[in-house]
C-alpha cells in the first residue's frame, strides 16, 4: 500500500516528466552558416537537460533554422549580421507546430499539424547573447555601430562620428564637419567657412569670399586656357625670392600698377598706364613710365626725340611734317 509520501514522490516525477517535455527557449550556439544567404543556420544548444536520477540529456543539432533579422517592408529595409560558426544565440521555442509555417511564405494562417503545445518546435534563432566571463562592452549615453574597424557612435545631442582606424568623419550638431586622415583635414563650418590642411599647406576660404592659401612650398598654377585674377580692390603678390608670369601674352589691367624692387622683363613691354618702379631693364618699353632710373631715363628720351624733325627712313632727305613718334 502506497504511502503519502509515495504519492508526492509520484506526483513530482509526474509534473518533472512533463516539464521535460515544454519547450520555451535556451542558448545555442551556431553550428554551420551554409544557408546564411536565405537567412537559415543550423545551431545546437549549449545547455544539457539533467534528470532526477542524475543523468543528462544533450539535444540535438538543430538545421535550418531562421535567424532573426531587423527588418521591415517585405525586406526591402533591414539591418543583417555577418554571424560566424561559433556565435551564440537565444533559440525560442513556438507554443504550436511550425511545420507548415516554415515552409510556407507566411502570407496566410496556418494549420498545426500536431496536437502537442510547447513542443520541441524551433522558430527563431537571435543572434547574439553574452555572459558575464565573456561580456560585450555597451555604450549607456549612444547608439554604437560596428563592424570590426569601422566604429560609428551617434549621441543624443545630434553629434555623429565615423572611424576606421584610417579615415575620421564628425558632424556636429551645429552643422560643422570634419573629414580627417593622418595627413590630411578637410574642415565645413555651418558659417560657410572651409578649411584645407595637410600640415605643410593651407587653403582657407572664407564665407564672405576671402581666400587665402599659404604653403612651405611651390603654389603651380597651369591651364590650357586663360587665368584671370579680377578683383574690385587690390590683387597683391609678395614673396622672397622671384614671382614669375611666363606666357606669350600677359596682360595686366589695373587703375595703377606699382611694382617695388627692380623688375626685369624679356620681351616687349606694353605700358597703358603709369608705371612706378625703381628699375626696369631688359626691355623695349611702349607708352608712359614713372618713376626713377631706367623710368626716368626712358621718359627723358621719349621727350627728346618726339620734340625734333627726323629723316624718313631710306631717302637721306626730310619727309616732310609727318614724324614717327613714340
């Protein structure tokens, strides 16, 4: 005859049976990525079933198993991991048979096709779990994308920063960017202002239009066309050792040219205006010069000449009143 205590044992090892028996989720870990293409993987849990006796009870591989996925519209907007063999997951159990619903294109309801609840039905796997022995570090203020090296952190203020151990990206809240190397930085400011560095140059181009560039080395300019430098007040070129201009035809327009220093011009000098400089030389100079030695000199020539009568060219004789002038 069996006593009370017989039949709570009894009892125990009827509802422990049965618990074996419900299904609801458990870690795993993935197992093979052969189907990663159409969002199946095969993975085996990483927990055993213990019984009364003191026996355990390992499960089985599981295959083809969808792996969850960030997704929406179909599809067409989603978020997909690169998973690896060895990755953890929380595998969930479904309350009802997913036969036909996983073979189907979840477009209907579908039928179970077994009596039993909270069976050994695997749904989903979710990629992807951590304990405290091998944890995963989480940001508590921002939103953290990675992907090995390329980090992107979004912050509450509006601030976004992109790195790859190479290259940097920040936008500020305010409107600001910065785009950086090791060697270069390229800087926009939300006031229109941008700024180009390398460390040996920089290009600065301000909102209101000024623009300034200086350098440790040779600024090159060529072009198969014209260049032209138009300003409504002063274009201003100084440097310390030559400023070269080499063309078949340079032309310079300005209400007054002044040039400081000696100036040495191959070729033939066209001058529409006043002209100040301390020297010209090396030079057939056409029109009016001001200023002081071969200026001067040339304008005291050019009055000498144009004040007297002059010998046509070939006859030997005077030709008359027309004298050719400079």
């Amino acid at each position: 005859m069996a006593t009370n205590l017989d039949e709570v044992q009894i009892l125990h090892e009827f509802i422990e049976s049965k618990f074996l028996e419900l299904y609801s989720c458990i870690p795993a870990k993935i197992t093979a990525v052969d189907k990663l293409s159409v969002g199946l993987v095969n993975v085996e849990p990483t927990i055993n079933t213990r019984r009364s006796d003191g026996s355990t009870i390992e499960f089985a591989e599981y295959l083809e198993i969808p792996l969850m996925v960030y997704s929406a519209n179909a599809g067409l907007a989603k978020i997909t991991m690169p998973v690896k063999v060895g990755d953890t997951v929380t595998l969930l159990y479904s309350q009802r048979d997913t036969e036909q619903y996983l073979a189907g294109d979840m477009s209907k309801v579908y039928d179970s096709e077994a009596l039993r609840v909270m069976g050994e039905y695997p749904i989903v796997a979710i990629p992807c779990s951590y304990t405290e022995a091998k944890p995963i570090e989480v940001d508590p203020d921002n939103i953290v994308i990675q992907n090995d090296k390329l980090i992107t952190v979004m912050k509450p203020d509006g601030e976004q920063t992109t790195d790859n151990e190479v290259i940097n990206q920040t936008f500020s809240a305010n409107g600001d960017a910065v785009f950086s190397n090791d060697t270069v930085t390229v800087e926009y400011k939300n006031s229109g202002d941008i700024t180009i560095t390398n460390g040996d140059a920089t290009i600065e181009v301000k909102a209101g239009g000024d623009t300034s560039v200086v350098t440790s080395g040779k600024v090159d300019v060529q072009a198969s066309g014209d260049i032209t430098a138009t300003s409504s007040a002063n274009i201003t070129a100084t440097a310390s050792g030559n400023i070269e201009a080499t063309g078949a035809s340079a032309k310079v327009t300005a209400a007054t040219i002044t040039l400081e220093g000696n100036v040495t011009v191959t070729g033939t000098l066209n001058v529409g205006g006043a002209t100040t400089a301390a020297a010209i030389t090396g030079a057939a100079i056409l029109g009016s010069t001001v200023g002081t030695s071969a200026g001067a000199d040339m304008d005291d020539i050019k009055s000498k000449y144009n004040s007297h009568d002059h010998i046509s060219s070939g006859s030997g004789n005077p030709s008359g009143p027309a004298n050719p002038q400079i």
